[in-house]
C-alpha cells in the first residue's frame, strides 16, 4: 500500500485529433519498479477512471514497461459534438506492492470535415415527383451541415436540367412540365462544398407524375344507323370507340354511356359495344310516327369526375310484317228474328278488323273461309269488303229446319303480305286469324199457350191441411223453342174472411191451399188460373168441390154448472130441472150420445135420454148411502162426454171421424139437518192456494209468475194474522158451552188437528186459432190470455171452472174434491192420510149431535167469511 512514482512521464498533457480511428497512439509513458520487485509489476497500468466519463481510450503494452494510451474508436472523437478535453487517472501496481496513481489530460484537436447531409438524403437516394402542368415553384429543401459550422454552396449536375437550387439548399423547377412532350424522369446530382474547397455529393430522381389533363376522342366515324324492328335483345347495333391522349402508348381504360333514358338499348362500358337491351316496335307509338331514334354516347376517362366527350348517334327502325291482322272483338254476336228476309246485312267486319304494321305491304288483308254449321245460309259480299249478309230464310217451328237457336260462324282473316324468308330474318312469316260470329235466330211468339183441359174439378176434403197440395194444371205452346210459362191466379179464390184461400205454382201449376176449408161455410170453390209466356196469356176455370167431413165437434150448453141436492133426494128425479142443450154443424142431432166419462162415483147420475136427441136431462139414477159409509165423497166433479157417433155402425166408429165436446158439472150433496151422522174431531182447516201453470205454457210472461208470487206472500200473511180470530170464533163445541161431553166414552180432549190444502191451478186452454204468419194452430185461455202450440195429437183442453171448498166436511172422506186432487199430483199414501184424519173421531157435547148438513153449513159459512177477509183468492 505505500505509494511511490512509478509511472513515468506521468502527469502529463497531450492531444489527438477528432475523428482519430482506433488505435491511433495518443502518448508514450513508462513504468519503473524497485531492485526489490524482481517479478516486474502485479497490476498492468489501468485506466482507473476519465473525466468526463469516456471509453474512447485504453492502454496499450510496447512491450517490456513500455506503455502506451491509445483510441479505441467507441465512440469516434468529435470535436463538435463531444467534450474538448479528458483526464485519465492511470493506476500502477509492482509486486512489491508500491502503487502509483497519475493523471494524463488528452485534449482534443479540431478537423476540418467534409459537410453532410441529414435527413433522407444522409441515408438514400431522394426521389421527388413533380405533377404535370405544375408552375414554376420550389420542390425540395436539401437538408446538409458541415461539422465546423462553415457557410455551404450549393450547386447541380448537370447545369442543362431545368431546376436551379438557391444558396439555402431549395431546389426550384424552372419550367411548367407536360407528361405528353416532356422527359417524365430528370436525376439531378446536388454538391454541397465547404470554404475550405471539402464537398459531399448526392443523387435526387425527379419523377413528372401523369395528370387527367387530356379529353378522350371518338375514334368511330358512323353516326348513322339502320336495324329492322323486333331484334332480340343482345343483338349487336355498332362498335363504338375512343381514345385518351393521357394513356400515351398504353391501351386507354374508358368508360362509355348512354345519355338519354332509352331502356330499349345499352352499351358495354369498358368496350363501347352498342347493342339491343328491349323490345323495339316500330309500330307503337312514337316509333309509328317516328322511326329514327337518337342516342347521346358519352366517353369518360375516369368513372366519375373526369374529362369526357359525347357523341350523337341515330338509328333508324325498318318496318316488318310482324303482326297479323285482329279484329276486335274477335267475336261478333248478332240477333236476328226468324224468317229474316234473305239479303239482310248482318255485320261489316271490315269495321272492326285492322293491321297496325306500318308499311301498307304488310298491312292488306282479306276475308275468306266461312265455315260453320248451317252457314249455307250466310254469305260474304266479297273478300276485301267483309260484309255479312243472310242468305235464306230460318224458320224455328219448321220440321224440316235442323232446330239450331245458334249458329256458330267462322271467317278467316288473312294477311296478304308474302312472307319475308330472307337470310337475316327467317322467321318472319304472314299471319292471319280467325273471327267467330254467333248469329242467334231470336224466336218469334207467334202462338198463345193452350190449356190441357178447358175446366178443372177438383175434390178436397174439408180437413185437408193447409199448404197441401189440391190438383194441377198444365199449360203448352207450340213457340220453339218452348216459351216459359207462368200460371196465376188472375179472379175468385178468396171468401169473406180470406182474400186468397187458393195458391198456385207460378211456374208448376201446382195449386194448394192457404186457410182451412170449411163445408158448413163454402162447399165450392170456382177461380180463374191464367197461363202465360210473357206476351200471350190463356184462362182456364178451376172448380174445388169441398166434401165434408165430421170435424165439428158438439157444442153444449152450459159448459159448466154447479147444482146442490139434499141427501134424501127421490130416486129417477130430474135434478134441479137441469138439461144439457148441445148443437153440430156438421151432425144429425139423433148421433149425440151422452155419457159420464168420470166423477160419477157408484153411478148416482145418468143423463136422459142418453142418446139421439140434441136435449138431455141430469137424473139421480140411485140413492146415497153415507150411513153405511158406501158413499163417502159430498162433492161430486162430473166429466160428461157428448160424442156425434150414435148413428154410426161398430165398423164406421173405426173409420170415421168422431167428435166429442164436453161438459163439468159440480152437484154438492146437502146433508139432511135431522139426520144424526158422526163427526170428526174439532179440526182447522187452513186453505192455500198455489197458482202453477203448465210446463207447456213457456210463454206466459215473466210478470204474471213474480205477481203471483207477490200476491201468494199476502195470502199467507194474513192467514197467519187471521187464524187466531178464527180459532176463537169457533171454538170446539164443548167448550163454547161449558158443560161436559154428553155419552162421551171417554174423557180425553179431543185433538185437534189442521189439514193443509193445496190446490194447483193450472191453466186452462179453451179456445184454439191458427197464426197468420206461421199457419199453425195454437190454444189459448180466454181471460188469462195464455198460449200455447197445439199438438197435432192433442185434442182441445175443455175448460175446467175450479171450485175450492175452505171447509173440511165432517162426513165426506175425502181430504180433497177431485179438481184438487189429481192423481198425477199426489201420492196414494197422502190421500189415505188426509182420509184418516178426516174420519169420525167424537161426539158434541151436552147430548147434543151436529147434523152433517149443519156441519157442512157451519164449514161453507167459515170458507165464506175467509174469503171475504181475502185469506182465499176464487180460482
């Protein structure tokens, strides 16, 4: 570690030029060691560090302790860019380990350098392109320097070209350049020289860049241009073509148009090839007036916005005979009447037919060829007039004529042109076409129809349904072909009551009925029926004859009628001096027969004299028999029956039509007052009534159901208000007396019990009528207005006067009077109850015995005064 000199010729100075290459020796210096360090130094001299930090030095052995500092050319000395001056520490170590540490300044010497130039000209050949028709102005800076900062000149190779470059290295075009007579490349040699006489050189390509600057021309001459008419399209017309100065020896890229909006032609852009694009008719309008057709053919050297040049063409269109001869209509319909005069014109077809080719060669024409069935009997005039006359007479009704309405004609028509078998055009050929005439012989109504038969008689029983079919008439003409006839009814058909009772098919003859047919009223019928055909019209008489039948049933007096008779009444009595009187329209009074058909229980009634007679009496035919209980029921409902069948065999009843009409009678039994009968218990009788109508009433109004429900409520309510008042007006027996029960076998009270009756009211239909609109029959109840459809299998409802007893009476039986107890409606075991209930039960008290009328009295009298406080309503 002890320092001592060991390097020397250290510190020193010295210098070297910029730019020096590697290896230039820049100073010389020697190392000295000791006697003692016999091996020479163990540390080589180093280059410790450099001030500025640098790498652009190293030392180098000569060899011995000889050394040496040199350039290691990383980085090359630059005077001008890099520091002036460094300063190397240098270390030294011998093996004696003596040190030396000295310091040697390098100072760097300027050069004088060759300028350069920067940019892209330092690296590559600078190419610069110039636009043809460009002014005179400056196209490049040359970008160069010189290291040393000395002012540069400028100067170009050759003198000849037509650029010049100022002091500050612009390079100018002297000239306005034109790619078309112009060289379209210059090089250029650029020399940049410093004071001291050192130059660089470099190589500039001025390009002269080729501008649009040029129209195209038209090359083809032909402006005029002749095709015939319906060429295909494709069909080539004419080659147009052009060129472009600015293409110079290079095929020129154009691009060629129409301008006018023609569709029927088109040209190929890039070629100019002009050809056919549509149909070309030279005998439509405006070609038929003018055939030449004028195109505006433009050339552009760019697709869109370049120089162009535009031509005008013309075309002339050529006529042909493309179109045959038409005739509208192609079909002619013509009427004439039979035996049409021969001679008679029927149509010019010259009027109507035409060909619309142009040149008059090819557009003649003429009629030949008339051909159809029967046109022996038309004629053409001639072949160039067209005109269609008759030739003979048609008669439609003549046997011989073959009976044809429509004779179906042809003519040709035909082009006179020759065809056009040229080589260019081979398929044009003459037309021609066919005109269908249809002459209908339009008949003549020369007869009047004629009725089969002069008179017509029919036969048609009174029943017979209405719209049924009665007979038929027919009608014929002699016209051919047959005239349509049509049948009316043109006088009579009509009664009081009906203004048409008779109908006819107008076109059948069918003749029916409209209203029901009545003997009694009308037993004939006489109308007038007409035939026609249009024009002439024919009568005929027809006769209805209506035959009876017995369809009335008997009509009797009164319908209904309520008797009362004591108990003890004689046998083979007339009854109150009661008599049925009944009417028929339609039968003998000897056919009534009479005879109960229901409520006679244990045949009490029968009527005298019991048939063949229009008047018959009520007799009581037996006595009643209540205190051996074999008659039980006080009301008696009878149904009788008066049928018109008395006169009629056993066979004829089976056949014939048999009427019955009906009548109600009510006979109420009084009791006899001395007459001792036992009695049913103290029992109240609470009456309700229920208004039902019949299922097959569906159209009785909604408001007649909600009123009866209403007025049901009331009803009911009052009887709930009332009953206390009539249970403490009628007391049991015993008590309103206040003794005991007389011969009473026991003491129980008796039990009181309250029987409920309901009665269904049902409505009754007693009269019918037929709907004028529909024809059917319907039924109907003269006061409530109900309706209903009648079946054809139902008979007309007889009306049923209802009769509801408030009272229970004490010996009937019977909980109810047949009218209130339908079997239908209730239940065998109900009536057996309610006839339990009702059965003898006890005695009156104090001795005293109520006689079955008494009781019956007592009961009608209470009914009487319920009605009259509105706990019942009549039925």
């Amino acid at each position: 570690g002890r320092r001592t000199q060991l390097l020397k010729g250290l510190p020193a100075t010295s210098t070297v030029e910029e730019n020096s290459a590697a290896g230039v020796s820049v100073y010389n210096f020697s190392v000295t060691v000791s006697p003692l360090a016999s091996e020479g130094v163990a540390i080589i001299p180093t280059i410790l560090n450099s001030n500025p930090l640098t790498e652009a030095f190293d030392i180098e052995s000569k060899g011995g302790l000889e050394f040496r500092v040199i350039t290691t050319g990383n980085p090359v000395l630059d005077y001008e860019t890099m520091p002036k001056s460094f300063d190397l520490q240098i270390f030294v170590e011998d093996t004696t380990g003596r040190t030396d540490l000295n310091i040697l300044t390098i100072q760097v010497m300027d050069k004088n350098e060759h300028p350069v130039f920067r940019g892209n000209m330092a690296i590559q050949t600078v190419t610069i392109y110039v636009l043809e028709g460009t002014p005179p102005e400056r196209i490049y800076q040359v970008d160069a320097a010189d290291p040393e900062n000395a002012k540069l000149k400028y100067s170009p190779l050759p003198a000849t070209v037509p650029f010049s470059i100022r002091e500050s290295g612009t390079i100018f075009s002297t000239k306005e350049f034109d790619y078309e007579k112009d060289p379209h490349c210059y090089i250029l040699n650029i020399t940049v020289t410093d004071p001291d006489g050192l130059n660089s050189t470099t190589t500039v390509n001025i390009k002269i860049i080729n501008i649009n600057d040029e129209r195209p021309y038209f090359t083809t001459k032909q402006r005029i241009y002749r095709i015939p008419e319906e060429q295909s399209p494709g069909t080539i017309i004419a080659n147009i073509t052009a060129e472009d100065p600015d293409d110079g020896d290079s095929p020129s890229r154009l691009f060629y148009s129409i301008q006018s909006s023609d569709r029927r032609f088109s040209i190929n852009p890039a070629t100019g090839v002009l050809q056919v694009a549509g149909r070309i008719d030279r005998d439509a309008l405006p070609l038929r007036l003018h055939p030449n057709i004028s195109l505006m053919v433009r050339v552009e050297d760019s697709p869109s916005s370049g120089h162009a040049s535009e031509m005008e063409i013309t075309i002339i269109i050529d006529d042909i005979n493309d179109n045959p001869p038409e005739c509208n209509p192609s079909a002619f319909r013509k009427e004439e009447k039979e035996n049409t005069t021969p001679g008679t014109f029927l149509v010019d077809l010259r009027n109507y037919c035409k060909d619309i080719d142009v040149d008059p060669s090819n557009n003649q024409f003429s009629f030949t060829g008339l051909s159809g069935f029967g046109s022996n009997n038309f004629a053409l005039e001639s072949t160039v007039s067209g005109r269609l006359v008759m030739s003979g007479t048609i008669d439609l009704e003549n046997p011989a004529n073959p009976g044809i309405e429509v004779y179906a004609l042809t003519v040709r028509v035909q082009d006179i042109a020759h065809p056009n078998y040229s080589s260019k055009y081979p398929f044009y050929i003459s037309f021609d076409n066919i005109v269908y005439i249809y002459i209908r012989i339009k008949p003549v109504n020369e007869f009047f129809p004629v009725f089969r038969n002069l008179s017509y008689v029919f036969s048609v029983s009174e029943i017979t349904k209405v719209g049924s079919s009665i007979g038929r008439v027919h009608a014929t003409d002699k016209d051919w072909p047959p005239n349509i006839i049509t049948y009316s009814i043109v006088a009579g058909a009509g009664t009081r009551d009906f203004t048409n009772i008779f109908w006819i098919n107008p076109t059948k003859g069918d003749v029916r009925i409209l209203a029901r047919l009545d003997y009694e009223t009308t037993q004939k019928h006489i109308f007038i029926v007409q035939a026609s055909d249009q024009e002439k019209t024919t009568t005929a008489s027809v006769t209805v004859n209506v035959l009876e039948v017995n369809d009335e049933e008997p009509v009797c007096s009164p319908k209904f009628f309520s008797l009362q008779i004591p108990v003890n009444l004689a046998v083979g009595t007339n009854i109150n001096g009661f008599r049925i009187e009944c009417q028929d329209r339609d039968s003998d009074p000897r056919s009534f027969r009479y005879f109960i058909n229901e409520g006679n229980e244990n045949n009490h009634f029968v009527f005298s004299p019991s048939a063949g007679s229009n008047t018959s009496r009520l007799i009581l035919a037996s006595r009643f028999d209540y205190e051996s209980e074999l008659d039980t029921n006080w009301i008696y409902n009878l149904r009788i029956h008066i049928t018109d069948d008395n006169l009629l065999s056993a066979r004829d009843k089976t056949t014939r039509l048999i009427k019955t009409g009906t009548v109600t009678l009510s006979i109420r039994v009084i009791p006899n007052p001395t007459t001792a009968t036992t009695t049913t218990p103290d029992f109240t009788v609470v009456t309700k009534r229920e208004n039902l109508y019949s299922p097959s009433a569906w159209y009785v109004p909604f408001a007649v159901t909600l009123g009866s429900l209403l007025l049901l409520g009331l009803l009911g309510y009052l009887g709930f208000l009332l009953l206390p008042r009539l249970r403490a007006r009628c007391p049991p027996a015993g008590k309103a007396r206040g003794t005991p029960l007389i011969n009473a076998p026991e003491k129980k009270k008796p039990k009181k019990e309250v029987v409920v009756k309901m009665t269904n009211i049902n409505t009754v239909f007693d009269g019918e009528a037929r709907d004028p609109v529909t024809g059917r029959m319907y039924e109907f109840n003269t006061r409530s207005g109900a309706r209903r459809w009648k079946k054809s299998s139902e008979p007309l409802q007889p009306v049923l006067a209802m009769q509801v007893t408030s009272s229970a009476t004490e010996n009937s039986g019977q909980g109810m009077d047949r009218s209130e107890a339908p079997s239908k409606k209730e239940p065998s075991e109900k009536r057996k109850e309610l006839t339990a209930t009702t059965k003898p039960a006890a005695k009156l008290s104090a001795g005293q015995s109520e006689s079955p009328g008494q009781a019956g009295l007592r009961l009608q009298k209470k009914k009487e005064e319920s009605e009259d406080r509105g706990l019942s309503s009549p039925a």
